[in-house]
C-alpha cells in the first residue's frame, strides 16, 4: 500500500494528505481533519493515513459515524447548516432521547448519557435520518462521496489465436444464430435483426464491425447455397 493507493481514495479525502506538512524524514506527515470544528492532528504514515481513510468511510458506507462525523457531513452537503452548531443540536436531541446514540451497535438510554462526553459517540444514519424526518429537517445524512462504478467482467469469448477473417465472421454470425436471431432468411442480409447489437457487446466491439462480419458471412452463405456448396460454420 502507497502512493498509488491515493488515488482510490475521494478527491476530498486524498487532498488532506497533500496538504499536510511533511515530517523531517521525508515519510511521515502532520495531518489534520476537522469534524464539526473540534480538530485531531497527528503523524501518519502514507499506509496508515490510507487505513484511517479506508476504515472510516467503510464504516459511513455501512451507515455508522460519529457524532461530530455526521454532523460535519451534514454540514458538507448543506451549505446553510453550521457543522458545530448542528453538532450541539444533535447532542441536544440525544440528551432529550430523541436521537439514539450506540455502543458496540447497542442503544445508550438518554438518562446514562453525561454532558459533553456524546461527540465521539456512534450513531447510525437510520437513526439520525429518523430524527431529521421528525423535526422536518428538509435535508438527510447520506454518504459525502460517490460510489465508482465498477466495469462489468467482460463475457468470455473464446477466440482461436490463428483464427482468420473468414473463420472470425462465420464465428459472429453463429453467435446470433445460438442468441436465437432470425438469420435464417434473405431479409437479414438487407436488415439485420433487432439484438446484433446486444451480440456485439458480449464481444466487446462495435455494432458496425460486427455488423460486417455477420453480413460478409451470410453473403458467403447464400452463395454456397445458390452454388450447392458448403459454407464454414464456427
């Protein structure tokens, strides 16, 4: 784990450790985050700032922050909301029971709760959207960053390595012949039916290069047919 690894992290999240101050020795960096104004500063390591980062916003994904965690992301999507100020009103409402604050995943009773002690308490998004909901907030906590999107696995298509022109187009149109497309007839060679196109994905090129291949096949297929001879099949 390293430098490349920043780059996986949110452009927000990276940006803190550039920012930071670098040690003496080159490795270690002074770094500072701030949540609903209270700051926590400290000597990281670049794999260790990744495993704060990493293991902090898989605990917001799953739906457990903080207190002053959530109220900063509050604050970060809601420009009109103050993140200390919020914070206060959360802690408020937490000491009035009207916001569940956990332990190990189980609740605190408000009674047990002791003044200024809540801030690093955990609390789950569902909890804190249910309290948002009953006092008409307008607004939720959700999480700051979007997801990436993860590209789909390629279908496998099995493709001889020495495979020629010939072979590869006699391949594709046996492809939309097994997807079940109606290749059958002489229409096709002048419209080829509605789903070559989906064919064509699963192989990863674009509708007009398949497209070709599939027609130069069935052309070669009716002139065998008109001649009485054989035509290759994949």
């Amino acid at each position: 784990m390293g430098y490349t690894e920043l780059s996986q992290l949110p452009a927000k999240e990276a940006a803190i450790w550039d920012a930071a101050h670098v040690g003496n020795d080159g490795k270690q960096r002074q770094v500072t985050r701030q949540f609903a104004g209270v700051n926590s500063s400290g000597e990281f390591t670049v794999e260790l700032f990744l495993k704060e980062a990493t293991d902090r916003l898989a605990c917001w994904r799953d739906g457990r922050y903080e207190l002053f965690q959530a109220a900063q992301v509050v604050a970060d999507s809601n420009p009109a909301v103050d993140a200390k100020t919020f914070c206060t009103q959360m802690e408020d409402a937490a000491y009035a029971g009207a916001l569940t604050l956990r332990q190990n995943g189980v609740p605190l009773k408000a009674d047990t709760l002791q003044r200024g002690s809540v801030w690093h308490k955990a609390v789950r998004q569902t909890d804190v959207n249910k309290w948002l909901h009953d006092i008409d907030a307008g607004f939720e906590l959700t999480y700051p960053y979007a997801e990436p999107q993860a590209e789909p696995d390629a279908p496998k298509v099995k493709v001889p390595a020495s495979e020629t022109k010939e072979q590869r187009q006699g391949r594709r149109l046996q492809a939309c012949i097994d997807a079940g497309l109606p290749m059958n007839d002489k229409a096709a060679l002048s419209r080829l039916p509605d789903g070559v196109g989906d064919v064509a994905d699963i192989e990863r090129v674009s509708r007009q290069a398949f497209s070709t291949d599939v027609k130069a096949a069935l052309t070669r297929r009716e002139t065998a047919t008109r001649e009485g001879g054989t035509v290759h099949r994949a």
